[in-house]
C-alpha cells in the first residue's frame, strides 16, 4: 500500500468559507452494521478495519484528516429556483486517494441537521438507505456511472416520515459532491472568483486532464466535458429502463454520476411516459422526459458558467450535450438489439419499437433476452411472439432484413444477450429486501446485492423468480414517492 494513502483529507476546506458550514454529526448510538459493500472497499484499497468503519458510518468518529461539513449550493427544483439548499442531511467527510491517486469522496448521509436542513430532520431511514446502496451498485454493474454506498448502519430509533421508519446512515462514495447547483450559486450571487475557485477545484479533483489545456479555453472545455458526460450517463440509463424520479439541478453531478437517488426505478413493462416518483403530477421527470431535462439542466449550468465562458461556448457544450446523447443512446440501443453496423434507419427501427412495445406493455428486460431466441421472422410468427398482430410483424420484417445488413448477422442473438442484463433491481425486489431488512434480516439484502453485481449471469442464493418477470401485477410499477 502507498502510504501516501493512509490518511483522509478533505480539500473542499481549501474553498472560500462561505462555500461550506463546519458540522458536528448526531452520531447513531448503538449502531448495528447492515451492510458493507467489501468490492468498493478494496476498489477504493481502503484500510479500514471493521469497527474504525462503523464508526464512521455511524458518525461515532472519523479516520484522521476528516473534516465534516456541509456544503452550500442551490438549485432548481421541479423548475423553480431555490436559493436556500445546501446538504441538509449529509456531510462531506474528505476524500482518499486510491492508488492512481484519484480522490473520493466520503459524504456521509443522515447524521443530523445542518445549517441547510430547514424544517427536515437531518436523519436518513433504511428503506432510502437501502435503496441507494442497491441503486448505485446496479448501475455501476451495469457500466452506468453512479455514486457508490460504501456501507449502512442502523439503530433502534424511529424516524418520522409517512410512518415512523428505522433510522440509518451510510457513506456515499462519490467522484465529487459538486452539483449543478453550486454554480447556479454562485452566478446568483454574481461571485465570479468563487465560481473561478470551484471550477479550478472540479478541475484538479475530477478533470485532471483539463490542466493540460490552454488557460483560455479551459473552463469552456471543462463544461463542454461535464455536458458529455452527463449525455453519457442519461443514455445508459434510457438503455437500461432507468427513472431516476427527481432530477432537479442539485441533484446533478457535475462528474457525471447518477447521484442523490430519489424515487428510481428500473422499469417493468414499457411505458415511454412512465412516471417513478408519484409527487411527480405532471410528470415532469417521466422516463421519456429524462434526456430533455438532462438538457435542461446543462442549460442551467452552461448559463451559470456564463460568468466563465462566452456565448458560443455555452452553445457548443449544449450541442455536445445533443450530439453525443444521440450517438450514445442509438449505439445502446442497437446494441440491445443485436446490431453493430450504424446504418441511418436504425433510430426509426429502434423509436418504432419503442412505441411497439409500450402499447403492447411488454417487460422491457425480458423483450430482449426473448428477442436473442428467435434467428427470423418466421420463427417468431410460428410462435406468436411477442403477439399477433400486424403492427408486430411490419416491425419483425423490418428488423431481420436490417440484420442481414450487419457484417455478421449471425452474432445478433449473441450481442442481445452481452447487452442485456439477467438481473436487473426491479422496485419490488428492492421492496421485499427492504421488509426483510426492516424486520432484522439483511441476509436478503447481502444476496440481491451479489446477484446485481453479476447482472449478466445467473447467481444462485436468490430467488429464481427474480430472474423472471414480476408474476404479479401488484409487483409492477411501484410508484414510490419522494419522502426519504
Ligand atoms: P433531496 O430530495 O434528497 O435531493 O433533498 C433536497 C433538499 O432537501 C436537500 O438540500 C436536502 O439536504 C434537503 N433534505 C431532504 N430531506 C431532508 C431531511 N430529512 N432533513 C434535512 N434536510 C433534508
Ligand atoms: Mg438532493
């Protein structure tokens, strides 16, 4: 081990004061570990021993060199700005180096009020706990970028939400906590050196290699850079069926992380318009929503960054957003259906699906893995599959002479199966983990969390159901609310 690495520190102290409020964490007594997540500590080459780490999710005392505090930003939510947020029940404890010297950061989640809680309490339940830990980890096995949760504790104390709910905490594992909404901040309060400040600082912490470029043309190349990656991001999570519920501007990471999980959801059948998050009436966030607003937010931060970049700056990092959302998200999807060769129809072929499947409600996981059984278009006819219909098989003809076009299109049904999960975090696999857990029993937990970070193989130790499509239509589309 490097012993550069030992210690913990936290450089977002080095930032103007006003960025952040020095916090005391209300620490959990008598905590009891629920869950570690062992694969991102030794990601993270971490030196933890298993009481120094219960200490820390439980806010009972932290490694050297931590510094707890709670961040300020602000932020639109569901489309109206808001100046009063911050980290209202998280603190940012530092950040470790792994051995390629990148920092991490360690926030911690629900231990307590800060300066930014306004009316709420500070503290954290499990069932938001456990759903972090399992959604970051699904998507992070699904090559999707995310936040991590390194571990959770709980204790016997009940916590009010819309019934009381053991109380828990956990450490988010992050590449930076820096949201959107910190530089809606400081362009609000028209602090140009401070947005200077925390652009150079996102810079040396995530974006090393930006150092590297031209003065001038830096912070351009810095927002152009966070534009792509959050493309990127919303892609896969389009590819993957994934609603994150509440995508407000400070709930987006400036690293491009899927971060501040809200009501997700990995959908069941296919709904275009599908809606995870029931405070969400309009359906402002709706799964077909999501890229728009994921532009809607760069707009925000490209309009905060005006301070920094020109006008054609701003504009070349939205139409980086667009370009690179669309190349990713067709490549995905074709991926999905067993196709290499980018050919201009296939974003007709693949909306046309689409829409298909989303009047036929088919399981938006199971339609593919069926898909790789069938070699033509007879074939499924003789079965019936996915139905009798006209619409169906206008669309099966269309889809097996545009296999015939690929360089092998005998590698189609392999390539579905390489690109399709087995076992993907449905809402109700997360909900009976959650009853499990609330009554004591976490051994659940430990296996749905092993099964979803081999989501292309079959595990034994969970359910078989699991790996089928709900049985029950109670079981589908849980709609979940905000309350966390
Ligand atoms: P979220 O919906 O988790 O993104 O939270 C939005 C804002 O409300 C953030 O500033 C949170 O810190 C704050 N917040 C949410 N729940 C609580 C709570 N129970 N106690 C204190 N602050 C909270
Ligand atoms: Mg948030």
């Amino acid at each position: 081990m490097n012993p550069s690495q030992t210690e913990f520190t936290n450089l977002y102290c080095q930032l103007s004061r006003h960025f952040f409020s020095e916090i005391t964490p209300e620490a959990l007594h008598e905590p009891k570990l629920v869950h570690h997540n062992r694969t991102l500590h030794d990601d993270l080459q971490l030196a933890l021993s298993a009481s120094e780490l219960l200490d820390m999710v439980s806010g009972n005392g932290f490694p050297a060199g931590c510094r707890p505090i709670a961040q300020k930003y602000t932020g639109h939510q569901f489309g109206y700005y808001n100046p009063d947020l911050g980290d209202g029940r998280g603190v940012l404890l530092g950040q470790w180096r792994d051995s390629n010297q990148q920092p991490w950061d360690f926030h911690l989640k629900g231990c307590g009020q800060t300066p930014y809680s306004r009316r709420g309490d500070g503290r954290a339940v499990l069932r938001s706990a456990i759903r972090e830990h399992l959604g970051g980890e699904a998507l992070h096995a699904l090559g999707i970028n995310s936040t991590r949760s390194l571990a959770i504790c709980h204790n016997l104390e009940a916590v009010r939400r819309e019934t009381m709910e053991p109380r828990a905490s956990y450490i988010r594992i992050a590449k930076t906590h820096v949201r959107f909404g910190h530089f809606e901040w400081l362009a609000q309060i028209e602090d140009k050196a401070g947005m200077q400040l925390l652009a150079d600082y996102v810079i040396e912490t995530v974006y090393p290699h930006l150092k590297a470029i031209d003065a001038a043309d830096r912070y351009a190349e810095l927002l152009n850079t966070i534009a792509h990656n959050t493309a990127v991001m919303i892609a896969g999570w389009q590819a993957v069926g994934f609603c994150h519920g509440v995508l407000n501007s400070d709930n987006m990471s400036v690293a491009g992380e899927t971060f501040d999980f809200g009501p997700y959801a990995f959908m069941d059948d296919f709904e275009i318009h599908f809606i995870c998050n029931h405070s969400d009436t309009e359906g402002r966030y709706a799964y077909s929503q999501q890229p728009n607003i994921g532009l809607w937010n760069c707009q925000l931060l490209a309009q905060a960054f005006g301070l920094l970049v020109s006008e054609q700056q701003q504009e070349a990092a939205l139409n980086t957003y667009v370009e690179t959302y669309n190349h990713e998200y067709l490549q995905r999807m074709r991926a999905k259906i067993g196709l290499q060769e980018p050919l201009p129809e296939d974003r007709e072929l693949v909306a046309d699906l689409l829409i298909l499947m989303d009047q036929s409600q088919l399981d938006f996981q199971h339609f593919f893995l069926q898909l790789a059984d069938f070699e033509n278009e007879q074939a499924c006819l003789n079965a019936g599959w996915p139905m009798d219909s006209n619409n169906w098989q206008a669309w099966l003809k269309r889809y097996f002479i545009r296999r015939q076009l690929e360089l092998f299109p005998e590698g189609c049904s392999q390539r579905i199966r390489q690109h399709t999960p087995l076992f993907v975090l449905r809402n109700y696999i997360n909900q009976e983990v959650i009853a499990a857990a609330e009554q004591g029993d976490f051994d659940l937990m430990d296996r749905v969390f092993q099964a979803l970070g081999s989501p292309f193989e079959k595990v034994s130790g969970v359910p078989a159901r699991y790996y089928e499509p709900p049985q029950s239509e109670n079981q589908k589309g849980l709609i979940l609310s905000c309350s966390s």
